[in-house]
C-alpha cells in the first residue's frame, strides 16, 4: 500500500463562521438578513479547504475544540472529507459573523480561547504524533490573546527538528518562530509586513527581511493590487501582477487560499515564483465562490495565464 504525505496544518483559532447575507447593510440600524449559512472555518480550515480544491498534497488540522460549537465544527469537517485532530477544551469554540452585502463583507470575530501551559502541552505531544507522515507544517492564524508564549517557538523547534519546511501565514508571532527556524515561509499581507518589520512599503519590508534572514522566503499579498515574493533560495525578489476580476462573491479566505496552494506547489518542488503565481490565481478564483477556501481549478488556471511575474533590480 503506498502511502501519501500530507500538511500538517495548526490553527489555534479555530471558528465556526456564521453566514449573513443581506441586500442592503447599514451600521446602527436593524438590518434584516436574506438568507443564514454556517460552515467551520478558521485560517486553518479555509487552508485545509483550499487543499482538497487544488488536490495534490492532502492536509490535515490539528487544534483546540470545544463545547457544542466544537462539536458543530468537527462534524462539519468530517462531512467536508477534512481530516482533523484536536486536544479538547472546556472553552465553547468561538463563532463569528459573517456579513455579506453585494460583494463587502464585514465579519464579526469573537474571542479565541487562550492557550495555557498545560493546554499546549498536550498539543505539542499531538503534534510529534503526527509529524512522521507530515511533508510539511504549516501555521495558519493568530495565537488567541493572552496565551502562553511559548506556543510559537516551540511549534517551530519541533518542525526545525523534524527537518521539516514550515510555513507561516501569521505576522504577529513571526519573531518568534523565525529566532528558531530562519529559513521558513512567511505569507502576509502587506500591511501585516509594514508592522511586522517597522517598514513603509513593501519594498522596503522586503529588504529589512532579506538583511536579518537571509534563507527567509516572504510572500506578500495587497489584495487585488501588485503582489511581492522574496525567494529565500536565492534572495530575488519578483512582483506578480493580477488581473482584475468583474465580480467579487465572497473575498474571505483567499489570503489562506494562497498560503495553502503556495506551500502545496513549493512541496511538490515548483520554482518559488511559479508556485506563487499558482497561489494567487487559486485565491482570486475562490473570491468567486460562496465559501472560504473553495475555488473552481479551471477559473483559477484561466486567471493564472493573465498573471505577470517581473524579476526586480536589486538596488
């Protein structure tokens, strides 16, 4: 029997999304939904999600759940064919509010329940349990506030200690797990890198990352506008424009769409600017569908060919 790798992928802050759908919304007034949905989502499951959607490396979740939103969110996975492991908490799983109006969305996000010593403990035994099979780790989402601050590092020197890649879609923790691991994958958006390096634009994000890390890769998103890659195996840097799209469905996810397809590509040995390349076409795709995570491959194939890639000058 052959046996096939899979991505092991952390989230945290797992939720459970709720879904409303209006046709007008205005802050301070009642607003009357049109239609309610609720799917399990976190950074982690829309990654998760995006996978199955793209094929190729499978993933599977690891995190925190409980209460009955837990037990919502792991049924719900199951039914999606999502592989997930998690330690149990006390704590009820948050949920947040997705609002949706004629292609805006304004989302509601509830508390994430923070990490203890103990808690952590048990995840990271979770976690060595899994790594064996694992092609690679990926960190999807924040660390709930008022954790223990160890979360970070420790993930890290267990990946770095696997010899295994290890990707992070999380700017605030980035410290951290570079300290230990300095050849990692860091996929932010650019905002997320102007606080996370003290920077004004990209480019100079990009430049202050290159200087203290010199193995970093750096995939940086802005939306629809232009994005930027720093390839850590060779210290390039290339910005990727995207085309723009007639009518935006739902945008939320495609930065963990990104990150999944970016990381899935770079495992199966694709050239950094091509993976990414792959990666942005994936999320635009899945801004054209309802749910977080999911896309067509054949949209995002036709969006790939209009993709520009141009190597940029080192000053």
């Amino acid at each position: 029997m052959s046996f096939k790798p899979y991505i092991l992928v952390i989230g945290a802050n797992p939720a459970w999304e709720k879904v409303l759908e209006f046709q007008e919304f205005q802050a301070g007034e009642v607003n009357r939904a049109l239609r309610v949905g609720g799917y399990a989502a976190g950074k982690a499951t829309n990654f998760c999600r995006a996978l199955q959607h793209h094929g190729g490396l499978p993933g599977r979740q690891l995190t925190f759940l409980g209460g009955e939103a837990g037990h919502r969110f792991s049924i719900a996975l199951a039914t999606e064919g999502l592989e997930c492991q998690f330690v149990p908490v006390i704590q009820e799983t948050r949920t947040c509010t997705n609002c949706v109006c004629q292609g805006t969305m304004t989302e509601l996000v509830e508390p994430g329940t923070p990490i203890t010593k103990a808690m952590l403990q048990e995840f990271l035994n979770l976690l060595q349990k899994n790594l064996a099979g694992a092609a690679g780790v990926a960190v999807a989402g924040s660390i709930p506030a008022d954790s223990c601050g160890d979360f970070m590092r420790e993930v890290a020197l267990a990946t770095r200690n696997a010899q295994l890649p290890l990707l992070l879609d999380n700017y605030q923790n980035a410290a951290e797990a570079l300290a230990v691991k300095p050849d990692l994958i860091l996929k932010i958006n650019a905002m997320e890198l102007c606080r996370l390096t003290g920077q004004e634009t990209i480019a100079a994000g990009l430049a202050w990352l290159r200087q203290r890390y010199a193995k970093v890769t750096a995939a940086i998103t802005d939306g629809p506008s232009r994005a930027w890659l720093l390839d850590g195996t060779d210290a390039s840097i290339t910005t990727l424009e995207i085309p723009k799209l007639d009518k935006i469905v739902n945008p939320l996810g495609a930065g963990d769409t990104a990150s999944a397809v970016l990381f899935e590509r770079l495992l199966s040995h694709q050239p950094c600017p091509e993976a990414f390349a792959d990666a942005l076409a994936a999320a635009s795709a899945s801004c054209l569908t309802d749910q977080a995570g999911c896309f067509v491959p054949e949209m995002a194939a036709t969006i790939r060919e209009a993709i520009r890639l141009s190597p940029q000058i080192s000053q």
